[in-house]
C-alpha cells in the first residue's frame, strides 16, 4: 500500500502524472485501501463518463479525482450521492474562482451551454450487496484545444472572474463532499441542488434507450430524480437510466 497524506479525514494518494482513469484504478485496488482514499491524476489516457462516453482529460490541464467510499454504505443513498457530488463540486468552484455555475441533470457542471466538468459515480458490488462507491471528478480548469465532441466543452479559466488555482480546489473540493456527505439527509441539500438546477421548468430532449422525445423538466425530487411531463403522460427519470440535452 502506497504512503498517503491524510486531510480532514480522507486518505489522499501521491498524485500521478498519468494514469489510465482515477475511478478505473480504485476500482482495481478498492479492497485494499480505505474509506475516503482520495486518487488524483495530471492526465488519463481513458478518462470515463456516464453511458460509457469518454471524457477529454489532457494532461495538466484539468483536475481529475476519485473518491472511494467504503462506509456506511446502507446510508448513502445513491441518487442523492450522485447529487450531492454535483452539488460540492459546484460550491468549491465558486469558492476557488468566483464563478457561479450550474448543475445540468444529473452532475454536469455547466456556464452558459458550456460543460466545464463531469461526474461518475459507481458501485462495487460483492454478490448483490454494495461495497464501495466510487466518486470520479473531471473538470476542466485551464483553456486548452478541445477535440470535437457532442457537448459543448469549456474550462474554469475561460469564464471565471478570477484565476483557478489547482491545488485549492482540490482542497475545497474535499471540504464541501465531506460537508455534503454529513447533509445528506438534511432536506436542505435537494434544495440547494434544485436551486442550481439549469434544466428546471425547460424544454429537455431525453435520450433513453435509444430513443429521444421532447418533455419539460418540472421538477427534481428529493431522491434526485427528474420528474418530467411528455405529450402523453409524467414520467420519473433516475439517475444514470438516461441522457438529457437542453434542447435548442
């Protein structure tokens, strides 16, 4: 086992210059470290997103971290973990650079149609019992050439009032997951997500399945899922199940 740093009760890894993906890696090696290693990398050559998408991850370019969380987990819902990821993510990058971002469904960090950083978030299974969550940050802090993609990509430094600065926003970052983790089951923290929600009462398209029809978005519950209105009926979205794209 590798020499960690240990801050405010997480476990934190040497940095690694590259890696193949952070959430990759604690998955491989999740039996033998503890709850709340943190693992953070300059540069993944196989970044990871939802829906098996690839997320652009050069090298000194972008803050991408993991999370592996191994206790208690019968009390952390997953649909409000993936929430509330988004929602500290969020804090801690107003906090380090002063720009006020948005939470597109379910944990895309957005600034005017552009997303500026992603979440992951897995379960490790042993039989059909849950062991571990793991929780991967990848976010976009400094202005680079973006290959093409379908989302709009953008980084912290092309819109914040003030320069981002790395090694803070990995502290803050961890600050406000631990803060957000202890809230957990504090009905104010689905409303602090809703309240930086940027798909709220809008016109979404949802790709589900293959399929994509128009709806509105009119609400998020106090699990974390979208309720929505179709020309037919109202339907429940749960995290991960589906793609929203705020339609044009």
């Amino acid at each position: 086992m590798q020499t960690m740093t240990k801050w405010e009760g997480f476990s934190i890894l040497p940095i690694q210059e590259t890696i193949s993906s952070t959430n990759t890696w604690l998955k491989e090696h999740a039996a033998v470290y503890p709850d709340r290693t943190v693992l953070i990398a300059k540069e993944q050559t196989n970044g990871r997103g939802r829906n098996e998408r690839t997320f652009y991850s050069a090298k000194g370019k972008g803050l991408y971290l993991s999370i592996l969380l191994k206790a208690h987990m019968q009390d952390l819902p997953f649909t409000k973990l993936t929430a509330c990821s988004a929602l500290a993510l969020q804090r801690a990058i107003f906090e380090n650079c002063q720009l006020q971002t948005q939470i597109k469904w379910v944990n895309d960090i957005v600034y005017q149609g552009h997303k500026l950083a992603g979440i992951l978030c897995e379960t490790l299974y042993e039989g059909n019992a849950p062991t571990a969550f793991i929780i991967g940050f990848g976010v976009n802090v400094f202005s680079q050439v973006f290959p093409k993609m379908e989302n709009t990509p953008g980084a912290l430094a092309d819109f914040a009032p003030n320069m981002p600065c790395m090694d803070t926003l990995i502290l803050s970052l961890l600050h406000h997951f631990a803060l957000c983790l202890k809230e957990i089951h504090d009905p104010a923290i689905m409303e602090a997500y809703r309240q930086c929600s940027c798909v709220l009462q809008k016109e979404i398209l949802v790709k589900e399945r293959g399929n994509s029809y128009p709806a509105i978005a009119y609400a998020i519950d106090d699990n974390g899922a979208l309720l929505i209105q179709t020309k037919e009926n109202k339907k429940i979205l749960q995290s991960g199940e589906v793609s929203i794209r705020i339609q044009k």
